[in-house]
C-alpha cells in the first residue's frame, strides 16, 4: 500500500492581507467616528470585514475592512451585524473609497454589487 505524500518543494499560496482602505488601525472605532464624532481610543477593537459572505477573501485582499468596538460589532442595536442601515453605511463608504481610485466597473467585477445606487443593482461574473 503506497501512501501519498505532497510534493516537496511545493508551498501553499499566500494570501494577501491588506491594510485597510478606510481608516488606520489607530485604537479608534471607525463607527464612533463616523456616527458620533467620537474620537476617543478604545482598548478592545474588532476587524470587521465590509464584504462578508463569499466576498470576504476579497475583503481582506484588498483591505475592505474596519475596525470595530464591541457596541458596533456584534453587541446592542446600532451594532452592524444586527443593523442594516450602518452595515450598508460601512459598505457606501468603502466602495466610495475603492472609486478613487479605481472604476465603478472593477469594483462590480470585484464584489458583485453596486452599494452607491439604490437599485441594488448586482453583476453576474
């Protein structure tokens, strides 16, 4: 009985994990930011991925992600994974920051959707 070994020398690909595109990782939560103009620091920040789902490879390839506290992450009513209205904030913004510099058309070919027209409109690949 022959058992199967990888092939040496071959090595797994990495993945790409960029910085995020809209704000730095500076202790400060981009919601209490962008919400509340509050600036203070906190201890406990959670990376959210923007683009979740099958696109948060992309997310993290290409730096659709912020940074989070807890109140805004996963715990109490203005928090993204229980609010759509700033989960599709967060999504507006960062495609806004991805159009600077690249096409509305790439980033469609990218994720799949448009966040900056009301209709939803989605791109088959």
């Amino acid at each position: 009985m022959d058992i199967m070994f990888p092939k040496q020398g071959r090595k797994k690909k990495r993945k790409r994990h960029r910085a995020s595109i809209l704000h730095a990782k500076d202790g400060m939560c981009y919601l209490c930011m962008r919400l509340n103009q509050d600036c203070r620091t906190n201890k406990t920040l959670h990376e959210h991925h923007v683009y979740g789902g099958a696109n948060r490879a992309i997310s993290e390839a290409e730096g659709f992600k912020v940074y989070l506290c807890l109140a805004h992450h996963i715990d109490g009513p203005e928090a993204v994974h229980n609010n759509q209205k700033n989960m599709r904030l967060i999504q507006e913004d960062c495609q806004k920051a991805y159009e600077k510099t690249h096409t509305r058309q790439q980033f469609m070919e990218l994720v799949g959707r448009n966040y900056l027209e009301g209709d939803g409109e989605s791109y088959g690949h």
